[in-house]
C-alpha cells in the first residue's frame, strides 16, 4: 500500500470492513436479526442512555449497516453516516434534525421530481416551508434566505438535465449566513464529486441508484460533514439544546463533529422509523465494491452516446455537461473532472410522438423510471413522471414534449447506440 490515506477504489472495497470476528467470513454477513443481547444490566443501561455505543434493536443500528455507513463516509471524506430505508427517508431524517414549525429551506428549483413534491407538499405539513433558487443563480440563494431559513438544500448534478451546480459558490453563501449548505450527491456519486470538499456540510444520497447500482435495492444515507457549528446560537435546538429523552444530554457538546449524524439517529431514525434492511445495507455494500469501475464506464458510454445523438438528424438538441460545448462544461470541468454522469436528456425534433415511439421501439433499453441501473434506460417525461402538467409547466421544468431522458448503462457502447439508431429509425 502506499503511503498516506487509501485511495478511493481501496476505501470503496475495504472502508468499514474487518472479517468478521466470530466466524472469520470475509464478506460481510447479513445480520438479519432484529435486537441484540446485552452482557447485563449495566450494559444495556449504558446502551439505552448513549454512554457506550453497541446494538440495541435494527431500528437504531445493525453491524451490517454499520459497515455500510462507515464506508459511504469514508468515500464522502464524513465524520459519520447514517443509512436509511430510501432516498427520500434520508432527506426527511436529516430536514428532521434542523427544523423547527416555521423554518423553511433554500433549495434550488432543479432537483429530482420526487424532492420537489417532498418539500412542496409533505414537508409543508410538519411546518416546513420552501423557497425556490434559480440553480444557476448565486444571488438567488443569497436572496431568498431569511431569518427563518435552516437549510440550503440542492443537487451536486441536477436530476434531469445534467446541470453541475456551483458548490463552492453556494457554500460561501451558506457560511456567510451560518446556515449548513446539504447536497444531494446521488447522481454525481462520491467517485465523480465529492461535496464536502467544496464546503458541503452534509451529503445525502439515495444509494438506490448508482451507489447500489445493480437496480435492485433500495437505500438511503446521511453523511455529516462534521465542518458546522451547531452550538454557535440557539437556531438548531435538537442539537445544541438539553435532551430530556437522554438524561438533559446535549448532543453537540457530546457528539462533538459527528452530532448531526447522531441526532439523525437517536432522534429522527428513533422517533420516524425509516431504517433500511440488513439484507439491503448487504445488496449495496457489494454494489459499492465496483463504483469507480462502474461509474467510469457509465461516463464513458454516456458521452459516446451523447457525441452520437448530437449529430443525430432526429435529434434537434443534447443536455450533457461533458460535452465540450454544454453550457455547464466548464462547472462539470470543476467539480466532476472524471466525467459527466451516466443521466441526460436529448431533444427529438418530432416531438411528443416521437418521444412516444422511440421508447416503444427500443429494445435493449429498458422503458422505466429510475437511473443508475447497470443496464440503459429510457423515459419520456411528458407521457410519464410529468403527464399531469400543463405543456407550459412541463416545459419549465425541463420536460416538454420534445424530451427524453436517459440512464446509460455499462453494456458495450456500441449496442446502446445501435438500439437508439434503430428505434429512432422507425419515429
Ligand atoms: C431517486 C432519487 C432520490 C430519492 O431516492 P429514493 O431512494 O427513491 O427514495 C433523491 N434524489 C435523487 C437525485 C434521486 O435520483
């Protein structure tokens, strides 16, 4: 090994993982168990009041997941992790932590379609209000923020039209006005971008996606960045304030640079209950394994695929970030040098009806909504994710009729680019 901390691919295989030590197995077994026994009542007392770390019960922690959580973090550059039952599960557990009835938070208007609803529709029921930042516009996040803001949410790459957004721009911002900057790096995964880096102070992913990358489980997971001053006002009371459940405890002052994580656990994943799967936390431990040879790969081809659809007759436009003449090169450049995701969208010049016959004539790709599979996937927004909106309203959220987005897998390039060809053939 060489000098100095491990390199990603080695963290990706070992960050977390020891054979195990009552039976030697060198991968890491599925603990399918949901309580723990305590060697006696003074180490079940000290388990249940947080003096000492151990396993009570699934809902709180599991040593599967425990080695799922301490490699993501490892790979992000955290202090800790804490893994949850999806993607969405994460963003509640860690909104959970920071707001209060009243709070609302930045978030750029670029996000997955899934976390605009969360924040438009079921966070405004704890309370939880939101305020939309252009995603390209710095200004707008320094605008909207208010005395009640307690969070600056956005997405590393932007879901769907592959827009690179200025972390470290963003995180300024956020510093300056002492509120913790969150990302969502689920598209990016750590092996292209890792947020923290840039002034990110927590890293959500869904690891449904690329992390897990075979499309067949589902996962979630805070990473703290352990960089924010929880204790500086009184603003973030579950962190900086007496918890009566724990004896007047206040996590901050315990926790130290890895209280986020904490309070995720001990009062969101306790009280709210999203915990993820042993069997799951297994399915995406093994699935990280091979990220960097994955994500490279779903780079490569995505870019080979999009050169081909820009010189495309049916095409009229392309969306990736690593092509040269892309209007978020130069941010792809920065923050993800190793390539520009496996997701984009390209526009067909025949509009909704050839977006309907292209994914009814593809045969390789997959007619589905999800990413970060090994396989390609294929979807056209306008008949599918976005049919109930008006046309005026799809288009401004980058889904017109004209739309298709694709997850490009890791089969040969050749083959994806053969099995578009022909399904354009026949639109
Ligand atoms: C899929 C996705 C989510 C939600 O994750 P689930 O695991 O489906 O709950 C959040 N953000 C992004 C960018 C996603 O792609």
């Amino acid at each position: 090994m060489s000098e100095g901390a491990p390199g990603f691919s080695t963290l990706a295989i070992h960050a977390g993982a020891q054979p195990d030590p009552a039976t030697g197995a060198r991968a890491t077994p599925i603990y399918q168990t949901t309580s723990f026994v305590f060697d006696d009542v003074d180490h079940a007392a000290s388990l249940f009041g947080l003096q000492a770390f151990g396993n009570i019960y699934t809902r709180i922690t599991n040593p599967t997941t425990a080695v799922l959580e301490e490699r993501v973090a490892a790979l992000e550059g955290g202090t800790a992790a804490l893994a949850t039952a999806s993607g969405h599960s994460a963003q509640l557990l860690a909104f959970h932590a920071l707001m209060q009835p009243g709070d609302n938070i930045v978030a750029a208007k670029k996000l997955y379609g899934g976390s605009i609803n969360q924040l438009n529709h079921s966070f405004k029921s704890f309370g939880w209000d939101v305020k939309w930042a252009e995603a390209d516009d710095l200004s707008a996040f320094e605008s909207a923020i208010d005395e009640s803001t307690k969070a600056i949410f956005i997405e590393s790459v932007a879901n769907p039209g592959g827009v690179v957004m200025d972390i470290a721009g963003i995180s300024a911002i956020a510093k300056a006005k002492r509120i913790p900057l969150i990302v969502d790096n689920t598209m990016a995964s750590p092996y292209l971008c890792r947020p923290i880096e840039h002034g990110a102070d927590i890293v959500l992913h869904s690891l449904t996606k690329f992390m897990g990358g075979h499309g067949n489980s589902m996962g979630g997971i805070i990473v703290d960045g352990g960089s924010f001053d929880w204790s500086a006002d009184d603003r973030y009371p579950l962190l900086s304030q007496p918890r009566p459940e724990y004896q007047g405890m206040v996590l901050h002052e315990t926790f130290g640079n890895f209280a986020f994580a904490i309070a995720c656990r001990v009062l969101g994943l306790r009280d709210l209950g999203p915990a993820i799967s042993p069997f799951n936390a297994f399915m995406i431990l093994n699935g990280i394994e091979t990220l960097p040879l994955r994500m490279q790969k779903h780079c490569d081809n995505a870019l080979k695929v999009a050169q081909h659809l820009s010189s495309h007759p049916k095409v009229s436009w392309v969306s990736y970030a690593a092509l040269p003449d892309d209007k978020h090169h130069a941010m792809q450049q920065k923050y993800c040098p190793k390539g520009g995701g496996a997701v984009f969208t390209f526009g067909l010049k025949g509009g909704y009806d050839a977006g309907v016959g292209l994914v009814s004539n593809v045969q390789l790709f997959s007619h589905l909504a999800n990413i970060g599979d090994t396989r390609s996937l294929i979807i056209h927004p306008a008949s599918t994710t976005h049919r109930q909106l008006s046309d005026a309203q799809k288009t401004a959220a980058g889904a017109g009729p004209d739309v298709v987005r694709l997850s490009i897998g890791i089969e040969d390039a050749e083959d994806i680019i053969a099995d578009l060809d022909q399904a354009l053939a026949q639109v």
